[in-house]
C-alpha cells in the first residue's frame, strides 16, 4: 500500500510558488520594471489594459537577450548574478532575468520578444500557464519586450480576489511612481487603455525626479537630507514642520535604491519629527539608504518589500540624525530652538530618545512582519458606508439607561437630551463631562462637532453651494499627475462645497476660494488632505459618493480640535445641535460621539462591589 507523502507535479509547484510572488497585477508590473532595470535600460514603457487585469506590457531598450538565453529566463533558478551562495548577500541588483517570470508564466500567458543590438533578429516565445507553445525569430526593436495576458485564468479562485480596475490600476502607478523616484536617469511612460496617463523624462538628479514625480510644489517645500556615516550613506528629502499629510501616504523609504515597508525606518522618521507636527499627522518624505548589501537582507520577504539590516540601531540612529539634522536647518525649527532653547529638543538625545529607541528596536526584533508595515497607530478610524441608508429624522441622543446594580453593560435605551443633563467640565480639554442619571456621560468635543458640520453641509441641496470665503491672494497648487487629473475632473464637485480650484497650466491648479468655516485653515493643506482622504477606487465613484467624501473631510477639518477649551455657552450650544442631528452617536468616520460610564462600573472599579 503506497504511503500518503506525495511529491507535487512541477506546474502545481509553480503555482503556488507564484502565489507567493504575484499577489495581484501591481506585482507583475513591479517585477518587469525592476527586470528591465537591471537590464541597463534608460527608457521603459509600461501599457495597462483594464488596470492591468487584462494584459500588462513593459518595455524596455536594454541590451536585450540573444536566442539561447531566452527560454532559459523561464527556467526556475536560472540566472546571470549568483554562481555561489554568499554572492546572494553580495547582489545590489533588484533580482535576475528569470527569478519571477516562471512564476508569471505560471499564472498567465506571457509572451517575451527580446533582440541585442548586434542581432538582425531577434527572439519571440509564447508560454501559457506555464509551458512553452511557441519559440521562433522575430523582427523587433532592440531591447525586450514582455506582455502578461490571461491573468490569473489557470488560478480562478484568485482572479476573484482582484478589486475594482480603478484600484488595480492605482497599485500599478503606486509600484511605477515608487520606481520612477529611485531612478531619476530613467523614461518612464505608462499608458493606460491606450491613453497616457504619465511620461516622466529622465532628469539630473534626484531633486529634479522628485519634482516631475511629487510635483514641484513638494519639491519646493522639502529640505535636503545628507548624512554619511562609515560604508553607509542617507540622503533624499523631507518636508518643511508646516507641510504635513493626514496619512503616510507620502512617506518613501529605500535601501539600495530599493523600495521597502520598515517599521524600524517608519519610527525613526517620525521620531525625528516628535514635537515640531501635530498629532495624526504625518511628514512628506523620500530617503535613500545606501549601505554595503553585506549588511542588509533583502531576501525576508517573496516580493522583497521587507529587509532586515544586520545592525538596526546604527540605522535607526543615523536616520534620525539625518531628518533632524535637515530640518534643524529649517527657519521654523531654527527659530523655535532659539527662543526655547531647549536642547532636550533635539530628538537625538535624552532619555526620550533611548526610551523610543528602546521600544523600536523590541517591536523590530520580536513582532511579526506584517506589524511592521507602517506607523503605529495612535487611533483607529473605522469608516462606515453610509450610501445607501436612507435620511432620517432629527431624533434625541440615546443613551444607554442602566438599572442600577445591573450585572453587564446591556439595557434598555432611553432617549436622554445632552443639553438636560448637567455639564460638568473638560477632561484634557477633550472630553465633555456630564451628570447622567445612570452614571458619566463623557462626549468627545471634536467628534460632536464634526457629525454637527457634516449634517448642516449634507442637509444642503446638492445644487447650493457651501458658503464660501474668496482667497485675497489665490493660492498656486502644484500636484502629482494623478492628483491633477482627480482635481481638473472633479472641479464642479469642489465648486459644490466652497472650493473654487481651476488649472494653472503645467502641473499646477490655482485656489480661488475656500469654505467660510475653514477660512482660517492653509488652503493647500485643505486641498492636498481631501486628496488623502480618496482611495482610487474612490476616485471613481459616483458624483453624490465623492461629493459626501469631501464634506466629511471639510467637516473635520472645521470640527472644534481636541486640546481646545470651550466655554460653557460654546457647550450648551454643541449640545443643541447635537441633539437635534441624526446619527448622533458616531462621528462620520464611525467614531462614537458619546460613551456612558455606568455608576455600576465606576463601583466595581473602587471596590464597592
């Protein structure tokens, strides 16, 4: 009787091997560009079909391949850079010709045309789902070509995992932008359905990459990092104390050129911005780390997204010291330093500073890689859809009425009047305290206020503009291509809520006008954070979908701020109005309005019961 250990078929080895490495279109995208990288080329294509669901091909002028070497580029383990084992720690390539197209081939239909210079012709293969249909001579431009069609079809349970072609299509741009910005030497010219969509020319040097990529307002606003330390070396750019995100979206770091997802790199940028940003938000930065590759391993994660570096602390530190010692040159820190003159404001020393490096180097060593992937998390935003329910009426605030000396949390509703309840003070300038009968209400004082602003600006009809205040001086934006697009198309749904935005030619659009309640506010940060807010697939949406988006983030950025003391008159009026909106429990985002401390619990916690 045959045993019940089985070795698997090649094609299925294959298979799950590429499930490893080909996550979604992106990841083929990724492993052709950095493919034609290594190749030495200078000028690369790339053409989407339906995001890259249908068909991708990129294409290249590198030195191309001759007759015999490309069938073997689909062969599992074949490759020109590695002849011994420690040449694996030695390769400052992205990878080899061969390393990720069997797993391509694996899941899709691939076919590659390829010619050296030298060559009259060149060479043509065809593989489906992983075997090889077809090899012949072919006329072709020097260079390689590649084009990934079928994706998927041999692995259906996958292809049903794919999003929406708008948000597959975003993930490609996201792995072409990350490329373009470490390679400043190269073309680079994507189209899309048969329409471009970005050509970025190769440029100088890094600053001038950064500007045709980010867009020269960024360029214009970031501060020039350089520091080198031994055999290693960090340098790029990082955005002035008063030009934050509301994300990290705009946080590129790299090593060896190198695009990668580090917890450890993440903590010591935001370590070096500790005390100059406010809180939740998040600096604009693109650093390379350039290091022997002996000290750093790349091969921790299939799609090489991940490293580890053989002497973490020296990293950690010479990243702070390098982002400190950039924005130390900046006027608002020079001049802050100046008159606190404080020298435990310099993040590199202090106890403080050995306490987070202490905590970063625990989390680097002991949590799993996926915990690793960006900034901790001060706050969860969980984000509600609320497209399809219908308005409903104004209705009282619910709060939860316990009896008293219940055994849990659960109990009738009854509908309690925040303005009936006495209002006691601020806990942290944060949270409103009131008398409940059944305990202590607490309410958070932003969150209230931004469901407020969120309902009046809904309650508008669609065809009435938010009021809004006209700039004196209007202000010049430049952005990103796709931000530009987004922002040109969606010019009459900026208009719908108070924000006049109209091209300025080249890369920039010109603000003429901003909603009253955040007439205070940069009109910069208030464009560029509602760009943060949308998802690509979001930026797809329907035109009553994108316009309730930009309300809710008008909403919060013109919410009463934590840390802000309120009068009482400032607090019976929060109170009336949220009263009287609906959904006054939550937040828009989906963050509780109001949480009930239960006398019963506040017992338990002393001890009396």
């Amino acid at each position: 009787m045959p045993g019940k250990i089985h070795v698997l078929p090649e094609y299925l080895t294959n298979r799950i091997a590429a499930g490893e490495v080909i996550e979604r279109p992106a990841s083929i995208v990724k492993e052709l560009l950095e493919n034609a990288i290594d190749s030495g080329a200078d000028d690369i294509a790339v053409e989407l079909e339906k995001g890259g669901c249908q068909s991708i091909r990129v294409i290249d002028n590198g030195p191309g391949m001759d007759a015999h070497d490309v069938p073997l580029a689909f062969e599992r383990y074949a490759t020109s850079k590695i002849y011994q084992f420690d040449d694996i720690y030695k390769v400052r390539s992205f990878g080899f010709r061969g390393e990720a197209l069997p797993s391509i081939a694996s899941i899709a239909r691939v076919e590659m045309t390829s010619r050296r210079r030298e060559d009259v012709s060149g060479t043509r293969i065809i593989i489906e789902a992983g075997a090889v249909k077809e090899t012949s001579d072919a006329g072709c431009p020097a260079g390689t070509s590649v084009s990934v069609s079928h994706i998927f079809d041999p692995v259906p349970v996958r292809k049903k995992f794919l999003k929406a072609e708008a948000t597959e299509q975003g993930a490609c741009m996201d792995v072409i932008v990350r490329t373009a910005l470490a390679h400043p030497g190269i073309r680079m010219k994507v189209a899309a359905n048969k329409r471009d969509i970005l050509n970025i020319p190769a440029s100088r040097d890094a600053s001038e990459r950064v500007s045709l990529v980010l867009g020269l307002d960024f360029a214009e606003r970031v501060l020039p990092v350089h520091l080198a330390r031994g055999g290693m070396a960090v340098s790029g750019f990082v955005s002035a104390p008063d030009m934050t995100r509301s994300n990290s979206k705009q946080v590129y770091c790299y090593v060896n050129k190198r695009y990668v997802r580090d917890y450890l790199l993440n903590h010591a940028v935001m370590t070096a911005y500790r005390r100059i940003i406010e809180a939740r938000r998040y600096p604009a930065v693109v650093i390379f780390i350039d290091l022997p590759p002996e000290d750093v391993d790349v091969n921790v994660h299939p799609a090489k997204l991940e490293v580890r570096f053989r002497n973490p602390r020296e990293i950690y530190d010479a990243v702070v010291a390098a982002v400190w010692g950039a924005l130390s040159r900046s006027p608002l820190v020079a001049a802050a330093r100046k008159e606190k003159d404080h020298p435990e404001d310099d993040p590199t020393g202090g106890e403080a500073y050995r306490l987070r490096v202490g905590e970063a180097m625990k989390r680097y060593t002991l949590s799993p890689a996926s915990e690793r992937l960006s900034f901790p998390r001060e706050r969860m935003d969980i984000k509600t859809d609320r497209k399809h329910e219908e308005p409903q009426a104004a209705m009282p605030m619910r709060i939860p009425a316990m009896e008293e000396g219940a055994a849990d949390a659960g109990g009738t509703e009854r509908a309690v009047n925040l303005s009936d309840l006495p209002y006691l003070g601020q806990i942290a300038e944060t949270y409103l305290v009131f008398a409940g009968r059944e305990g202590m209400v607490l309410v958070d004082q932003h969150a209230a206020h931004e469901r407020i602003l969120f309902e009046k600006f809904k309650a508008m009809p669609s065809q009435e503009k938010v009021v809004s205040q006209q700039l004196l001086i209007p202000e010049v934006i430049s952005l990103a291509p796709k931000d530009l697009r987004f922002v040109t198309e969606s010019a009459e749904i900026f208009a719908s809520v108070g924000i006049e935005v109209e091209p300025f030619g080249g890369d920039a659009v010109v603000v003429k006008s901003v909603p009253s309640v955040i007439s205070h506010m940069d009109p910069r940060s208030i464009v560029t954070d509602i760009l943060d807010e949308f998802s690509d697939s979001e930026r797809t949406a329907s035109v009553g979908d994108k316009r309730e988006k930009v309300l809710v983030s008008l909403a919060c950025k013109g919410a009463v701020k934590a840390n802000q003391r309120l009068t009482r008159e400032e607090v019976a009026a929060l109170c009336r109005d949220l009263d009287s909106a609906p959904y006054g429990g939550t937040c828009p985002h989906g963050r509780p309005v109001v949480i009930t401390l239960r006398t019963y619990d506040l017992e338990k916690m002393f001890k009396r019961k």
